[in-house]
C-alpha cells in the first residue's frame, strides 16, 4: 500500500508554520490584576505562583511590568479596605478600583477593562445584595433585580475613573441591560461592556477566591451560575447579552469548556473572550513543580488550543510568561 495522501509532507520545519492553522499574538491576551486596599506591600499569591496583590500605589508598576512583555490589556480586579451587606466599596468613588483605575489610566497606554461584581466587597461573598430570606442549602441567595441597580452603580463608577471596557461577571439576570442604561445615561456611550455572559459554577475558581477573598461565607454559587452539564443554555444567555447590547462575549472557565466556546463563536458575529481561570493555571503550575508536565510547554499549548476552539481574546494568567515567548 502507496499512501498518495500523506499529511506528514507539511509538517516538517520550513514549511509547518507556514500552514499553521491558529496564531497566537500578545495583543490577543489580557493579564488580570489584583489591587489590595489591605496592604501597603506586594503581598505573593500562594496558589497562582508569579501573581500578587498589590498595593495601589504599585498598581502602575504592576500594569507596566505587563505592557513590557507585549499585552497589552489588563483585567483589574480588588480587595477593598472593608466589606458590607451590599458590597458599597465596589461603587466608591474612592473605592481600591476606582483608585487604581485612576492611576493606570493617566499613567499608562494600558487598555483597562474593570471586573464589575460583588464577591470581594460583600461581608457574604456573594456577587450580589442577598434576598432577605437567603439560606444555605436551599438555592436562593442573591436578590437578582436590586443588585441590577448597584451593578450599574458600579459601573459607572469604573466608568469614571477612566476604564476603558466594563466586564460584568455576576450572572444577575439583565445586567448587562441594567449597565448599557446606566453607562449611557452617564455619557459613557462609548465604553463597550465584555460579558461573562456564560459562566459557569465551576470548582476550577479555587485559587481566585484565595487571591481575591471572594468564597462565599454560606453557600455556593449555583443558583445564579450555570451548571456545567448544560450547553444550550450557553446560547440562551449569549442572546440574552447580545439583546441587551453586550459588545463581547466570554465563556469562562475556557479548558474544560471548548466545545462551549465553539458553539458561541459559531452563533454570534461578536468577539468571543474566554477566561483560562485560576485553576487551569495553577494545575499546571502544580503538576510542572512534581516535575511532571513542562509548564511552558503546557501553557502555550492552552493558550493555542482555546484560539482553536474560536476564542478571540484570552484572560489569562499566563498572559505575561506566554507574549514574552511569543
Ligand atoms: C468574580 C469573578 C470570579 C472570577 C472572575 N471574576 C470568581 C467567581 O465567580 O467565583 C474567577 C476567575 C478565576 O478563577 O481565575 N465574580
């Protein structure tokens, strides 16, 4: 038997980039950030090895370490000073974002895109004000339609403080209705809002909610994310977001979910994001210090096999190793 079809043919040195189906560049890659109200020092991430807190005076400094490896887009996310029932340090004027945004804005070329939710700034460590019955155990725990209000609250307080893209990750039913009206009733027409708009209760959050202080104190997240067995449920949500007017499309987590991926891209003209989230970074990290899998090996395959799956953009914590090799 003559094989007269041989795939093999392309794939030696010269000619295997050349027919590369899938590129992957530093300005497809957003770093996320973490800007800690409590510390007046970089404070190390213990189960995302190479993150940190920080402190906002070295909020700029943090940015520009990531705008000289070539991304250039950021993801700011904080822990504020104090917490409370409805979370109001997210929608502080003076608030540890706010703050932060300020600086990055004036002082860098950065794109900032602001995580609009509530998990780091309520005493419960919900993403939302709680229905006045919420209980553990029996689903119900975020009061959906007023928490709408304070999400729009928040974001055009991000807004203000100069971020340039607002990205709601709370899964409140119309929030991204709720902000559009409040961004454009503050004159801020032109700020796009990235939704999270599928995402689901998934246990790859672990080392985030360390980083972040952001577990729930009672509780889970499973009446307001999705679970993970359901895939049209995924476009639902995606055509709820674009009806009410989401620029950009995330799916998060991104690994364990690129069938989802696909699906979205393949549905919607929108750019399509996907979050490569804490867990699927720390694994990684755990297995390569067994000695047992090549971390940059590993990453850069990630990062390729999620742009295969129709990802336009990529959150990651890989973002800053993986464009310094790009
Ligand atoms: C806030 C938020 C979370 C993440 C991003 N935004 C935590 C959560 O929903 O529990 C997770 C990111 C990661 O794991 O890297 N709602």
């Amino acid at each position: 038997m003559n094989p007269t079809d041989r795939p093999r043919r392309l794939r030696a040195d010269g000619v295997r980039s050349l027919v590369s189906e899938t590129s992957l560049s530093a300005s497809d890659l957003i770093a996320p950030v973490f800007v800690d109200a409590t510390t007046d020092e970089r404070v190390p991430i213990p189960s995302m090895p190479g993150h940190e807190r920080v402190p906002v005076s070295e909020a700029v400094a943090r940015v520009e370490e990531i705008l000289d490896t070539g991304v250039e887009s950021v993801v700011v996310f904080g822990i504020p000073e104090s917490k409370d029932s409805d979370g109001s340090r997210a929608y502080a004027e003076d608030g540890v974002v706010q703050r932060a945004i300020r600086d990055i804005s004036a002082e860098t070329d950065a794109y900032v895109i602001a995580d609009t939710c509530f998990c780091e700034y309520t005493d419960h460590g919900h993403c939302g004000v709680l229905a006045p019955d919420a209980r553990a155990g029996e689903g119900l725990t975020v009061d959906n339609d007023p928490t709408l209000d304070l999400l729009a609250k928040t974001a055009i307080s991000q807004a203000d403080a100069g971020a340039d893209m607002i990205a709601p990750s709370s899964m409140t039913d119309g929030m991204v209705g709720a902000i559009r009206e409040g961004l454009d009733s503050a004159g801020h027409e032109d700020i796009p809002i990235m939704s999270y708009a599928v995402k689901y209760e998934s246990a790859f959050y672990g080392p985030f909610r360390d980083a972040a202080d952001g577990a729930p104190s009672f509780g889970d997240r499973r009446h307001y994310q999705m679970d993970p067995a359901n895939r049209r449920e995924a476009l639902r949500e995606a055509r709820l977001d674009v009806e009410q007017g989401a620029d950009a499309l995330m799916v998060k987590p991104a690994l364990p979910y690129l069938d989802i991926v696909r699906e979205v891209r393949d549905s919607f003209e929108h750019p399509v994001a996907a979050y490569n989230v804490s867990g699927e970074y720390a694994m990684l990290h755990a297995a390569s210090e067994k000695g047992w899998l090549d971390l940059e090996a590993t990453a850069l395959e990630s990062l390729v096999s999620i742009k295969r799956a129709g990802a336009d953009l990529i959150l990651t914590y890989f973002a800053e190793s993986v464009a310094e090799r790009l």
